[in-house]
C-alpha cells in the first residue's frame, strides 16, 4: 500500500469512492482483449486506496469498455497526482522560536528572587548574572506606554531583567537559543518585536542592525545565516532612542523587550549577513553613520579645476 500521505493526496483528486468501480458499475464484457492482466491487476491494488475489493470484482471477468475507460482515466489521474506530489518541492515551512515571556516560571529557587516572578527560561543576558535573570513583566499600559500583551502571533510578553525596565547595562545582549535538523544549511530568522530605540539582531555570531524600533507598536526584523545545529539568536540594544546620548528624561533608557521569531530554509539567493555580532554591540546596535561620499562628477570638476590651477601656475612661473 502507498504511504498515508500520497494516499490522502490521492483521495483528494479524485475521492475515495470516485477511483473505485464497483460491482454494479462494472458490466462485464466477454472480450478477452478487454481482460485486466494480472500485473495491472497488481499495479491497481498498489495504487489506488481500498483497491483490493476491485480487484477481486473484476478478476476472472471483463470491463464494460465505457466502464474501462473511465477506470483507467481515473486511475492515471490518480497517478499524476502522485507523480506531481513526489517530484515537487516542498514549500518551506516557518518553525517557531520561543518567543520572550512564554516559557517562564515561578518558585525558580534562584537565590534573591522573589517565588512568584515569572522567569524566563528562553532568553537569558549574556554575560548578565544568574542572580539577574529575565523576568516575565506586564508593562501593558505603564508609562511611558507599552505594547499591550500578549502580542505577536505567538502571543509574546514583555521581559526585564528582574522585572524593571529601568534596571539594565549600558549595552545588552539577550540571547535565545534553538535547535535546528543537522544538515539544514543556510537560515532565516524573521519575526516581531518591541523596544526603545535601535535594536541588533545577531544570529549564530553575523547579523544586521534592525533599526529604530516603538514601545508602542510591532516593529519586523530579518536575518539570514548558516545554521548550525544549536543556534543562537540575540538581540542587541541600550534603551535608548538616541544612543549614545541617551535623553536624561526618567523614561530612558528603557531596558524592555518583546520579542516574537521564527526561522525557516533561506530561499535560494538570499543574501547572508556578515556583520559580527562583535561589530554590533560595539556600536551598541545603533547604525553607524556613513560619511558623505562625493559624486563621481563632483569628483571630475574637482580635479579639472585642480589641474587647471596647475596649468595656469605653470605659465607664470614661464614667463
């Protein structure tokens, strides 16, 4: 019998009942031209779902030609759609990541934390303290105005360290790690979040910066790497909106984030990003500004003028 999955493709073509001829259907026909052999017989009952019964009705008979004609466009029908589901390829599907405050729990035991704080088991601070962990927070509303949660499409929530937004380095690094099958090659991680001001994102050690992100709204972020087996995810940002110069308002920085991804297979061409996660947290996931790069024409006038100042130096200096 065929695997469940092409059977069902098959049952979906031409149904169940619509492949199957049955006894009433099939008026037998005398001619031995019109005999079913024994190994289309074989080739019946391998192919199309609960064949077996038809198989046994028509051996040692004969088909209507009508009734002949109608089986076999059917069954080749059937066929195709097999052939068709066995040579194309599989849409790439997206796989989830644990997304921020999702996989929490309380009574963690950590030492100075309180029993009911929610702590996150998915994301943890790079270098951040075990003592200092990633809380679950319900910012919904507070000042200076939060995303209400949950959000995203896998309904993410926000998370702190220890709970305060206002509790947090200079430059963080939070960090999600998740596994992928082996031998799955290059990857891209897309998803939502929310922050305060300019957010990196770094996957398996190269990413980009994502931008200026809201309190307030969903913001999308993309990144295209290697994967390797475990991978790691992070997110790189100060809380501030105008980094390094941080506003002195008492609403910055704001160390918040939320965050919703998933990953799936690249498609073919897609570009890889190569800035080090290095790179990134040293600029504290802030794009660095790119100096004015003169035209190419403003460059020609430039040496004209130059040469020309040269030129005309030149004919003084002779007479």
């Amino acid at each position: 019998m065929l695997p469940q999955d092409i059977r069902t493709a098959l049952s979906l073509s031409c149904g169940e009942q619509g492949l199957a001829v049955s006894a009433s259907e099939a008026n037998y026909d005398t001619h031995p031209s019109r005999r079913l052999k024994p190994g289309l017989l074989s080739l019946v009952e391998q192919a199309i779902p609960n064949s077996e019964s038809v198989a046994n009705q028509v051996q040692g008979g004969y088909m209507n030609s009508a009734i002949q004609s109608k089986f076999f466009a059917r069954l080749l029908g059937g066929l195709s759609l097999m052939t068709m589901f066995l040579l194309l390829p599989c849409t790439a599907r997206a796989d989830n990541i644990t997304a921020t405050g999702v996989n929490c729990i309380t009574n963690s035991g950590i030492p100075g934390v309180s029993n009911s704080a929610c702590v996150d088991q998915s994301y943890t601070i790079v270098n951040g303290s075990p003592l200092d962990p990633l809380y679950k927070t319900n910012l919904s509303f507070t000042a200076p105005g939060f995303l209400p949660t949950p959000a995203g499409p896998s309904g993410a929530f926000w998370v702190a360290q220890k709970g305060d937004v206002q509790f947090g380095a200079p430059v963080n690094d939070w960090r999600v790690t998740f596994t992928t099958p082996a031998g799955t090659g290059n990857i891209t991680v897309t998803g939502t979040m929310a922050a305060e001001g300019p957010v990196a994102v770094a996957l398996n050690g190269f990413g980009n910066f994502g931008g200026l992100q809201s309190l307030t709204r969903l913001g999308k972020f993309s990144v295209t790497v290697a994967a390797g087996t475990t991978n790691t995810l992070d997110f790189i940002f100060t809380g501030c909106i105008s980094y390094p110069a941080c506003s002195s308002s008492i609403d910055e920085p704001v160390y918040g984030l939320l965050v919703d991804p998933n990953w799936s297979p690249a498609l073919p061409g897609t570009p890889l990003d190569t800035i080090p996660e290095s790179v990134l947290f040293a600029d504290g996931g802030v794009a660095p500004t790119n100096p004015a790069v003169p035209e190419p024409g403003s460059l020609l006038l430039l040496g004209t003028g130059f040469f020309g100042l040269l030129g005309a130096a030149r004919k003084k200096l002779l007479v």
